[in-house]
C-alpha cells in the first residue's frame, strides 16, 4: 500500500475526485495543466479511489478536448488510483477508433480504467463535429453495442442505423476481463429508465434538473427499470457533488460563493440558449429559468456539500443512505475560480476527516 493510504472496505463508498482542468483568469493553457497535476498528485497520495475527467469541445476556460489522451499522461505519473472518463461524447466519434483508446489506456495503466459515457448535453457541441443532436441518442446507443462487441469478440460485424462494420478485428483488448466498467452519465429523468433498462451502473450530474435530495425518485425508477428488464445484481450509482471544505463554516459559506455565482450563470445562460433545439429532453427553458432564480444560499443548501468536515460528512451520510450512493465523485473547484491552495486543502480534508467517516 502507497505510504498514507486510507485502508479500504469491500462495502464502503468509493470517492472519485472530478476534475475539469480549466485555465485561470489571467493564467495559460499549460498552467492549467500544472494546476491540475498538482491534483492529481494529491489524489494518489490521499487515496482518492478515482479520478474522472470530462469531454469539453467550444468550451473557452478548459483544456479538456482529449481525455483518453490526458489520462494517459496520468497513467504514467500514478500507481493505483482508478482512471475514469465522466464522459466520452460517443455521438461525436468512431467506436471502433474509441474501443482501440480506450483498450490501449486499460493495458499501459494495468487495467485501471472506468469507462464512463454519455450521449451529450449541448447542441453546439454536436454540430461542431458535424453529428446532428437529434441523432444522439440513437448514435450513443449504437457506438456502446459496438464498442463491447469490438472488446469481446475476436471478430465481428454490426449493422446499424449509422454504422456498418463487417468482419472487423480489433487489437488491442482490454486489459481487464471482459472489459473496463461501463458508467452511462445521466443528467435528466429520461436517461434513468433508459440506463436501468440497458443494464449499466449510473453516474449522475444533477446541476442543471435536480436538488441533491430530490434525486430519489429518479434514483428508484433506474433500479426498477433494471429489475424490469431482467438484469441481475442491483446497478450501481455514482453522484458528481461539489464540494468546499474549512474548518471554519463561515469560510466555508463564503469563499467559494463568487465560483459558485460564475458557475451558476454560466449554466443559465447556456442551457437557456438552445431551449428550443431538437433532440432535447426536459423543457431547458424552465431548467434555465430555475437555476437562474436560485439565490447561492438555495445553491449552498440543495446543490453542493460545503462546510465544515463535520457539516459535510453529515449531509453526504444523509445523502448516502437516502439515495443508496456507491459511489461519490466530489468536485473540488466548482465554478473554476477557487485557488488551487482552497482546493487542495478541500480534498485533505474529504479524504482525512470525511471520507474515513462514510467507509
């Protein structure tokens, strides 16, 4: 075991750290990449038992365009912490090109890799890679078929909608058997029943639609939608939760308010925009409408975990038990105005004082 690692239990819940990698007022591209290194290390030596990247496209602030290839360079700089995508954009790439990557990351990290993926959020993001929103769906589900055929066969062919593969032979494998762990990204009710039915653990990002606690009506009808389809075990359910963490709880309400605020009308203001696109799910107009008419002390108490350890570690126990969390991707840096000093004294503190409290 890495020196300072906390033990682990076969129950408890797992921490996954998310990081976005975004670029600083004032700073440069390759300084956010050194910022977010600084992270990463951490992340090891705390014991974080994952760490999770984003796909950004037409995202001014961030250099996240190449997750697979980010995750590699993390890979090589790591020993244990588990390496997930939260998530790659299957409606915007070749399967075939993503389950050779994705195969390839799983060798050269000797089988650390959490496949996480998602349809997508914004149209733009879709018509800059030319692949019409309205199409998402049926591409997402079309690329996954393809990928765990590519991984678990020695050859196959697919006939689809959008793709049509004969007799391919793809190389590398994964390292893992039968492959790395599928994790669909869901931000909307829809995608709840759509996941419960094919089968496949969740990780959610409740931003834009949902409170924290309001999570649990979604949260039943993914697992009785698994149920209903026949899959076995139970799916497993991963929550994205900012958090800010200081010993003293005045800090902890104000420091990050000014990210906070960026962030929250950075949402508004994009999900307004495309309200009336096709191929969207939820009415957007009224989602954007919502976020835009929280006040940051309604944010503090239904969106994000900040305070103090103690405070934190009551409401992610209560959110825990409430919802039948396995897993709890916390965020560290919401907004992307939080100095990298607060965010590293966050994460000392969700792994020394809260974490070892949830196990």
């Amino acid at each position: 075991m890495v020196a300072g690692l906390r033990p682990r239990l076969e129950a408890a819940v797992e921490f996954g750290i998310f990081l976005e990698f975004p670029i600083k007022d004032g700073g440069t591209e390759k300084e956010a990449f050194d910022d977010s290194f600084v992270l990463v290390n951490e992340a090891e030596q705390l014991g974080v038992d994952s760490l999770w990247l984003a796909e950004y496209h037409f995202s001014p602030g961030r250099v996240m365009a190449s997750p697979i290839a980010i995750l590699s360079n993390i890979a090589a700089r790591t020993e244990r912490i588990r390496l997930g995508t939260a998530v790659i954009l299957l409606p915007l790439a070749n399967p075939v090109r993503v389950a050779e990557e994705i195969a390839t990351l799983d060798l050269v990290s000797g089988g650390r890799v959490e496949f996480g993926i998602g349809r997508g959020t914004f149209p733009n993001v879709h018509e800059g890679f030319n692949s019409p929103f309205v199409e998402s769906r049926g591409r997402f589900e079309e690329s996954l078929e393809v990928i765990l055929k590519a991984w678990t066969n020695e050859t196959f062919s697919f006939e689809g909608e959008y793709y049509n593969l004969k007799g391919l032979t793809v190389t590398p494998k994964p390292y893992q058997d039968p492959h790395p762990p599928v994790r669909v990204g869901v931000t909307s009710a829809e995608s709840f029943v759509t996941t419960g039915r094919m089968g496949h653990d969740i990780l959610i990002n409740p931003s834009r639609v949902f409170t924290l606690a309001g999570l649990k009506p979604e949260i039943k009808a993914y697992h009785q939608a698994w149920k209903d389809a026949g899959h076995k075990g139970k799916g497993k359910v991963g929550l994205r939760v900012p958090v800010y963490l200081s010993e003293d709880a005045q800090k902890a309400h104000d420091e990050p308010m000014e990210s906070a605020l960026f962030s929250m009308g950075r949402l508004s203001d994009r999900v307004a925009s495309y309200a009336q696109y096709g191929g969207t799910t939820g009415n957007w107009g009224k989602e954007a409408a919502d976020v835009k008419n929280m006040s940051y002390d309604d944010w503090f108490r239904d969106k994000v975990a900040y305070g103090t350890p103690e405070a934190v570690t009551e409401k992610l126990r209560a959110l825990t038990e409430e919802l039948g969390l396995n897993q709890i991707l916390f965020e560290v840096d919401f907004g992307n105005k939080i100095p990298l000093k607060n965010q590293v004294n966050s994460m000392r503190l969700m792994m020394e004082k809260v974490a070892p409290n949830l196990g």
